[in-house]
C-alpha cells in the first residue's frame, strides 16, 4: 500500500511542479509588463493615479473572463477531430468563440471609455501603442526557448 501511495506521490508531482512553473510564468510576465507600461507611459504622479486603478480593474475582468472561458467552453483548441463533431457541436463552439471576443470587446470599450474620459488623449494612445509593442517584447522575451538565438 505504501508503494503504491509512492507511485501516485511521484505520478503528480511534475504536474504540480508545472503547473506552480505556470502561475509563476504569468507572474513574471505581469510585473514584466507594469515595469514595461512604467516606462514607455512615463506618467505624471496625478496621471498614475488614474491610469493604474483602470488598469487593475480592467486586468481583472479580463481575467474573470478568461477563467469564465476556460472553464465553461470548449474550444477548437480542445477539440481534436472536428470530423467527430456533430454541426450543432461545431455550431455551439463557434457560436460560443464569437460570444467570447464579443465580450472581451465591450470590456476594451468600456475601459477605453474611462481611460479617455479621465486622462489627456495622447497618454490613452501612449498605452495603446505600449500595448503592441509589448506583446513584440514578450515574444522576444519569453515565446523562443531561452536558449536560441534571437532571429532578428
């Protein structure tokens, strides 16, 4: 019996460990991403101040949204052989796919509404901007293996 409690100890253990090199992934990439939006933003005390609290909130009903989606819908990323899915199946997915990026939508609506509404236009753009190039960063960063040259 102790054997066997062994085995499943050592079965689950790198599931653990990979899912805690995840968390800490995103964890990492978060703080990369405000130290990143720090500095090409470069906003006054008064404009942190607004900025900073919109974006908390924002990240966290994208968030709640993600978690939403992963755990109610099945996506084609999921699904292996669309072949064995009946066409209300595929109809569900796709139908569920657009619901998805129709809500995450209204959110970036909703917080760009309150973004120009609080703060001068250009530092809207600024974040805006800062937003792509960011995501250029991270995939030099963090989307090639840590060890192979960057192909530039």
């Amino acid at each position: 019996m102790k054997n066997i409690w062994i085995a499943m100890l050592l079965l689950f253990i790198p599931a653990l460990l990979n899912a805690q090199d995840r968390g800490n992934r995103n964890e990492e990439i978060e703080s990369y991403k405000i130290a990143y939006l720090t500095q090409k933003l470069d906003l006054s005390s008064g404009e942190a101040k607004i900025f900073w609290p919109i974006y908390n909130d924002w990240q966290k009903e994208l968030s709640a949204l993600r978690s939403e989606r992963n755990k109610n819908v099945i996506s084609f990323r999921k699904t292996e052989e669309i072949e064995a899915l009946s066409d209300n199946e595929i109809h569900a997915l796709i139908t569920n796919e657009i619901n998805y990026k129709q809500r995450n939508l209204n959110i970036e609506k909703k917080y760009y509404n309150r973004l120009k509404s609080s703060l001068p236009l250009k530092v809207v753009g600024k974040y805006y901007r800062a937003q792509e190039t960011f995501k250029k960063e991270l995939l030099n960063r963090f989307g090639r293996g840590r060890n192979q040259p960057n192909k530039e």
